[in-house]
C-alpha cells in the first residue's frame, strides 16, 4: 500500500497532461545541491524566467534535486515586507521570493535549504492553489547562541561552553557577543533546557545571562562573573537570545488556497510560518523541529513555530511536529485597530497600536466589522460593514499605522465617549482544526486560538509545554489581537506537565484568560455566548501540579469526561492551587 502511494504521488507531479503544465528540473538553471555556492542571485533569475514563460491557467512544478542548497543575502531577492508580529525593519532579504503565482508547486524532494546572515527563506503573496512540500529550511549559524554551563561556582559566577558552530568574541568591554554574516548580537536572556531529557529547566522561566566582565579560561570556555543562578547545575543547555524577530521561516501573504506537506523549519530568526490576510492554508506533516534524537541543538524558532494574523477561510494543522521554539506552536488572531477619532457619523480614523503589527492591510470594502470597549472588553450592539477604507499616514496600507474607514451604517453613539474602543474585523476570521500534532519542551505556551470561528482542538499531544498548553485569549489593550471565541471543542487530547514554568496567561494546563482591565464592571461576558460554547471532553492530564482550568469571562463552558492524573515528577509550586479557577462565568458545567 505504502509503494503505491508514493507511486501515485509521483504520478500526480508528473504525469498531469502536459498541455496544463511545466514541469521545471531547477538544475536547468544551476541551482544544483551538494556544493556552498550562492544559490540566491540564480534563484531569483531562475524565477523571472519562469514567471516569464508561464501562460495563465497553467500549472508549474519547480523540481528540486534531494541535497543541500545554500542561500547567502548577496545577490538575494530584496523586498519590503510588512510582517504581522515581527520587527518592521525593511528591506529585507529572501532567499526564494514567490509572489502572483498560480497553480504552483515547489517540490523538494528531500532537499535541504540552508541560509545565511539575516533572510526570509521563502515568500509566497498573492498567490493562489500553490503547494510547498518535501524540504527544510535550516541556517548555518542561528542567532541564538547555545552553550552549556561547564560549572557553576554560585557566588563567583558561571563557566559556560559555546556549542562548536557559534561564532563570538569577547568585546573590549569585556561582554560576550555573538556574530554572523552580517550581523551581531548580544544575548541578554535565555532559555534553559535539561540536557537529557531537553525539557525547560523546572522553575527557571526567561533566565537572565550577564556576560559583562566575561574572560576566557580555557579553550572555548568563558566564564561570566555576574552571572550566578543556582537553578542551572553543570550540564544544563542554555539557549541565549535576544528579543530581536526580524524574519520568519516562510512568509505568506494574501494568498488563497496554499498547502504545505512534509516542510520541516530548523530554524528562523522570527516565527517559522507568518500567515496574514490568507483564506485557506493546510499544514499537513509540517514540523518547527529538531533534527532528529540526536540533533545537537535544543532550540528551533526564535519565536512562534506558526502564527496567523488576520486570515479567513479554514486554517489546518495536521501531524505535525512543533518543539524547542522560543514561544507557542500555533497562534491564530486578529488584530484589533484602536479608535483614534470619529470624523462625522459614518467615518472615523483608527490605528494599528502594537510595534511589531502594522503595515499591512486591516481590511476592505464590504468587510464586516465590530466595536468593542477595550476596559471591559465588551462588545457594543449591531455590527457595520466598511463602505471605504484609505491609509491615512502612507500612499497605501504598505506601511501605514493609521486608516480612515467610512462605514455603511451609523457608528454608534456610544463612541463619542471619552474612552478607548477598538474595531475587529469579523470577515478576515478563520476556522480552525489542530490535530495529532505533538508540541513538546517549548517555551511560553503550546497553542493559542483567538477566533470566533469554530475550532477543533483534538488528538494532539502537549508534552512539557513549559506554560499553559491552551490559552484562549483576546486582548484591546497590549498586543491587540482579537477576539472572543464562540465556538471551540478541546477533546481527545492528552497534556502532560505542563506548567514547570510561568509565563504570561499561565494561570492553569488550558486558560481561558482575556486581558481586561476592568473585570469588576463588565456587564456582558467576553468568550462564548451559548450554552456549550466551550467544550473540554475527553481528555487526559497527566500533572504533578493543582491547576487545570483557568477560566474569565466565559458564558458556556462544560468540562467534563477528562482523566486527570497527578505525579511527582516536579514539587508542586505554582501560585494557583485550584484544579478549576473560575472568575465572572455563566453556565458552566464541571464534572471531573
């Protein structure tokens, strides 16, 4: 059965009738793997020649030869891109730079696509029906530094080992910094993983690592006399960063209908996927991972494995595998626009708030839209649709912070106020279905959905998430990222210690935690709005801790057939010692 399946891939890349489609061998242009030649200018000339030859309506596979391929920022694509929760510093670099393709493939076969200095990977926008399967996206030298602490002298500080492939020097003010193609870097915090197991050290959170009056005592060993923390032994791993995100591992933007199978992403300096403004995207066998058991490395992602930002349609996460990243496995939002100011009564201008969101297109015309109280998190009656929407401090929305919308109907009255409302757009919501996935000693948190769309959250394996596996959020206030759910079941999952440490919403294994300020005044609730709006059935935790459910401004949440466990794989010590945790929720059923 097996045989045949790989057969009948193969024949479906192949063996299409060849009046619909190119089939394009990449070695034709030079792009060969197995030597460290710059692929990145051949990529982009191999590119325009394609885009060239290509007749609308036609379908093209761009065939990759199994091995390795390096990209360098030389001779790289060089784009502006406004990327949703990352840093927005432009131009940026890109080693593979799809954009208004159709019907297109890239199949890798195995290929191993290594870069350098500080890319994008790849970039797919405005493109529809295209399909990115069989590689991995890996850089030679990662901008997180990994040592191990050789030894730890408590008082007079830490000797520490940078892994063989970190590039760094010692300042003349005695600090240690790490360097690449192109760039330097500080690392003042890190992440601490147990060196067998690679779990996050129990009880260490963001760990800080003063370098300042660092020396070398030995070969590659440097020891760091301001740096004392007796949670981390000898043979603790640590990965040390810096909060920079400049890029992620692949890029999508207005797209529809985009596929992605068998893609694994080592590494990136941002999140390993960004998606905005796409409708329909399906990751099926895609890993933010390790190598393998015995990779040398502990860490992945610099941020989330994968994030979307304002999508709509139907996001699917299937099989996949999500480890060691420096923040969540998934993390599916929009983003709320704070009212700046209302011009007449069917106009307003409003503004993307957060540094890291803001460039992109928030909306269009016909989009259906709501206004919310940001204090209380509550929504004001009715919706609006938006007749018109301008960038009102850029040409265009590329870059622009501010919008004027002119709407169909009315605003309300209620905006007049001297209070801070924001604006969710309800078409660019996505469905969601996370399943089979295993996210395992990571960073943060494992999964957060901010959707009113259905979601399905099922046969997933939570394993050392670090903090809360499942956060259901919503907040008008800090990251401004929308909004309430109206719909999710959380079922056949199994969660195993999950809080060994504490980060932002960890209040519990699933919190369902809204950032609102003023709780005490809220009439209406936040998340759900029906009976059974939430539903947590089926599933197993396996803990060594109290809390289990955390839950804010909920009206319909059940809780009930889940098998609950308690270990003594860590003491016990988290500030919440409540196995359900409830604040402002109406009909709820819990039975254990």
């Amino acid at each position: 059965m097996k045989i045949r399946l790989k057969f009948m891939a193969l024949f479906t890349v192949f063996c299409l009738p060849l009046y619909a489609q190119h089939v394009y061998d990449m070695a034709r242009f030079g792009i060969q793997p197995g030597k460290k030649s710059n692929m990145s200018a051949r990529m982009e000339k191999a590119l325009a020649k394609i885009k060239n030859e290509v007749k609308d309506g036609e379908t093209v596979t761009l065939c990759f030869q199994s091995g390795t391929y390096h990209f360098y920022p030389e001779g790289a694509a060089e784009r502006t891109y406004y990327i949703s929760n990352h840093d927005q510093n432009n131009p940026k670099k890109v080693g593979l730079a799809l954009e208004d393709m159709k019907s297109l493939t890239i199949e890798g076969n195995g290929a191993e696509f290594i870069f350098h200095g500080q890319m994008i990977p790849i970039s797919l926008l405005r493109s529809t029906d295209c399909t990115l399967q069989n590689f991995s996206i890996d850089f030679a030298n990662p901008h997180i530094a990994q040592v191990e602490i050789i030894k730890n002298e408590g008082e007079k500080g830490i000797t520490f080992q940078p892994a063989p492939w970190v590039e760094y020097h010692l300042t003349k003010d005695s600090v240690f910094e790490t360097k690449g193609e192109g760039w330097k870097l500080r690392p003042m915090s890190g992440i601490a993983f147990e060196k067998a197991s690679r779990h996050i050290v129990y009880n260490t959170s963001d760990i800080s690592c003063p370098t300042k009056g660092c020396s070398l005592v030995g070969k590659n060993l440097i020891h760091a006399p301001k740096w004392k923390d007796k949670r981390l032994p000898a043979g603790t791993i640590v990965a040390m960063r810096s909060w920079d995100r400049p890029t992620p591992g692949i890029f999508l933007s207005h797209n529809t209908r985009t596929t992605i199978k068998n893609v694994k992403v080592h590494y990136a300096q941002g999140m390993g996927l960004l998606a905005q403004l796409c409708d329909d995207i399906t990751m099926d066998g895609f890993g933010v991972c390790l190598k393998g058991e015995n990779d040398s490395r502990y860490f992945t992602t610099q941020a989330d494995a994968t994030h979307f930002s304002q999508c709509k349609g139907k996001i699917t996460s299937v099989n996949g595998l999500y480890e060691g990243m420096m923040d969540d496995a998934i993390n599916v939002h929009g983003t709320y626009l704070k009212v700046i100011q209302q011009i007449d009564t069917h106009t307003l201008k409003a503004r993307y708030m957060h540094d890291q969101a803001w460039g992109f297109d928030w909306g269009f015309p016909g989009d259906s839209v709501q206004f919310i109280r940001s204090k209380t998190m509550e929504l004001l009656d009715g919706k609006n649709c938006i007749e018109r929407i301008t960038a009102s401090d850029k040409p265009t929305a590329d870059g622009a912070r501010e919008f004027i919308i002119r709407f169909t109907q009315p605003l309300p009255g209620t905006l007049a106020e001297q209070t801070d409302f924001g604006i969710e757009n309800l078409t660019w919501t996505p469905e969601v279905y996370f399943a089979g996935n295993t996210i395992r000693n990571n960073r943060a948190r494992g999964s957060l959905f901010s959707t009113p769309k259905k979601t399905i959250v099922e046969n997933n394996l939570f394993d050392h998430t670090s903090g809360t596996a499942i956060l259901l959020c919503g907040d008008c206030n800090g990251w401004y990222e929308t909004g309430a759910c109206r719909e999710v079941i959380i079922r056949h999952n199994r969660f195993i210690n999950a809080l060994t440490n504490m980060f932002q919403f960890t209040n519990a294994v699933i919190s369902i935690y809204p950032e609102i300020p003023d709780l005490e005044h809220q009439v209406k609730y936040f998340h759900g709005g029906k009976p059974g709006a939430i539903q947590i059935t089926d599933n197993e935790f396996d803990t060594f801790d109290a809390p289990i459910l955390y839950a804010k401004s909920v009206d319909g949440l059940i809780f009930k057939q889940n098998k609950i466990t308690t270990n003594n794989a860590y003491l016990p010590f988290h500030w919440n010692q409540n196995r359900f945790l409830l604040e402002k929720v109406n009909r709820v059923e819990i039975t254990e």
